[in-house]
C-alpha cells in the first residue's frame, strides 16, 4: 500500500474524501514530519518549508513530495533531484487571488480610496486628487499563470500590458513580451512595475538602485512574488528620494517585517502582510492538484501537472 503523509492543515471534511476517494492509499495527517521516518512515507504533501536535508535522509522511501504552494525555494531541491523524487506544487491556484489583490491595490491608490477613509476618520469633507487606468502601462515581471490573470484584468480596465521574462516569449495577458535582458530600455514607460517572480536562482537579486533609477517618478512598484527580488534598502531608498511615487510590498527581504523597518512609517508605501494569494478556496483547489497527479501515480496513466525542474527550482 501507498503511504502518503499531508502535513498541512484539512478539513475533516477533504480527509474523508481522500480517504474514500484512494482506498489503496494510507493517509497520515499530521502537523509534522518529524517521526516519519519508521512509517516507510512514499509521498510527502507539505507547505514546504517543514522538509529539512535532515528530515529528507530518514525518510528513505520517499518518492514524491508535493508542495502545497507555489513557491519551492525553501526545500533542499539538490538533495531531492539527486534523489530523483518528483517534486510538484499547486501553481495556478492562486492566480485568481492574487490578480484580484494586485488589481484592488491599483485601484484603490487611483481613486484615493485611503485619503477617502482617513478623512472619514478625521470628519473631513474635502476633494482630493484622482486619477484612471485606462491609457497607462503595467509592466509585468513573471507573465506565468498568475501574471497572465494580473494581465487579462488590467486589459479590461484599458492598461497597455508588458510582460517581461527570461525568455520574452509571448504570454496569455500580454500585449507585447519583452526579455530580462531588454527590461531598463522600458522600465521609463511603466505606470505600474509588478512583479509576481518566485525566487531562484536567475531571479535572486535581479532588480537593483539602478533599476528604480529608470522609473518613472509617477509609476508604482508592486511585489507579490518573493521578499529576495530586491534589498529593502534600495525600495526605502527609491520612495524617499522621489523615484517613484509609491511601492506596494506583500513579500519582503526578511518576514515578518521587523517592527524597526522604515517601511512601515513611509507614507507612500503600502505593508501587505504576505496575503496576497489567501482564500477560502485555496485548500480545495490545491487537493484538486493533488488528486489529479495521485491518480497518475497509482495508474500510471497520463502526465504530472505541476512538475518542478529541481535544478531550476521552478
């Protein structure tokens, strides 16, 4: 029999599903790995970030792990590809999510949505400065599953979209795709710089003082892909000096934000706590990935969705 251990949280309700779904699997839900290793574990379903080099060596027959997020940079990838143990996530659960936060926040600093309220709290009856989407430009770094959805909404509302990645092939969403190596020649058009990147190694770092340098002092930079795209320093740096005029953070160098960050007192910067891709749905759209691929491995039929180049980490 299969043994698979899920160390995230479900429902009762999605474990007697899978239960009754796969009889000829075992299932363990636990809050943990550790202690697994006696329990001869043949697919391993976690967050991610609980999978150690160390757990990795006891648990000698595994053969699977899948990554109940989207991002795997945190996991010993080197160890797991020498093993050879597939490795899988949910990417693309979280492009409704995270598009629709992305496009709340775009819209709330064009209305004036959090003048509007501190002036309710200030009984304040005043006009402020408002400004439309129709007739700007988004420039979208990481045009994938969720980019693309970021993308298609921002379409709707008449923004001109740019999606840049490493190869500057064409994406769903996009109205023109552009390549890392061509990013500073457009960086000056960008009324929106979002980036939804996961971290790798090509990734890491990948944006730099001189990048904010070639916005334009009017653009916003948004970051919902990974806290490692860019120091801290230089965002803090770029909205002080005025060289752009706002940044919205869901993902930071080092999370929680320590309370002593300058982020937090900046008037022009927005502090997301990393909820961008939170929903009621997210538990149930990722154990739909699961059972899709579950049923490829016991039937050995049909392809693996959601399958991570363990040397690419993506």
């Amino acid at each position: 029999m299969t043994n698979a251990l899920i160390t995230f949280p479900i429902k009762e309700k999605f474990r007697q599903e899978l239960i009754e779904q796969f009889p000829q699997v075992h299932f363990d839900f636990s809050d943990a790995i550790e202690g697994a290793g006696g329990k001869k574990v043949t697919i391993l379903v976690t967050y991610g970030s609980d999978l150690t080099e160390e757990i990795l060596d006891q648990l000698t027959e595994l053969k699977w792990v899948m990554v109940a997020s989207a991002g795997v940079d945190k996991m010993p990838l080197e160890k797991l590809g020498e093993r050879g143990i597939l490795v899988t996530n949910v990417s693309g659960i979280h492009k409704t999510p995270m598009a629709e936060s992305v496009l709340a926040h775009i819209l709330s600093l064009n209305r004036a949505l959090p003048i509007i309220q501190e002036q309710q709290k200030q009984k304040v009856w005043e006009k402020m400065k408002s400004s439309e989407l129709r007739g700007s430009k988004a420039l979208i770094l990481g045009p994938g599953a969720i980019g693309g959805e970021i993308g298609r909404l921002l379409q709707a509302f008449g923004v001109y979209t740019i999606g840049c990645s490493r190869s500057g092939r064409d994406h769903d969403g996009m109205d023109e795709d552009i390549s890392f190596a061509n990013i500073n020649e457009r960086l000056s058009e960008a009324d929106y710089i979002i980036s939804v990147l996961p971290s790798t190694q090509e990734t890491r770092w990948i944006l730099d003082s001189s990048h904010f340098h070639k916005m334009k002092q009017s653009s916003v930079f948004m970051n919902f892909g990974r806290g490692d795209l860019v120091k801290e320093q230089v965002i803090v740096e770029a909205l002080q000096q005025g060289e752009i005029a706002h940044a919205v953070l869901d993902v930071f160098e080092h999370e929680p934000l320590p309370v002593e960050s300058v982020l937090w007192e900046l008037g022009n910067c927005t502090v997301s706590p990393h909820v961008s891709a939170l929903s009621a749905k997210y538990v149930e759209r990722a154990l739909e990935i699961f059972k899709q691929n579950l049923q490829v491995w016991l039937t050995d039929d049909g392809e693996f969705k959601n399958v991570i180049e363990t040397k690419r980490g993506y």
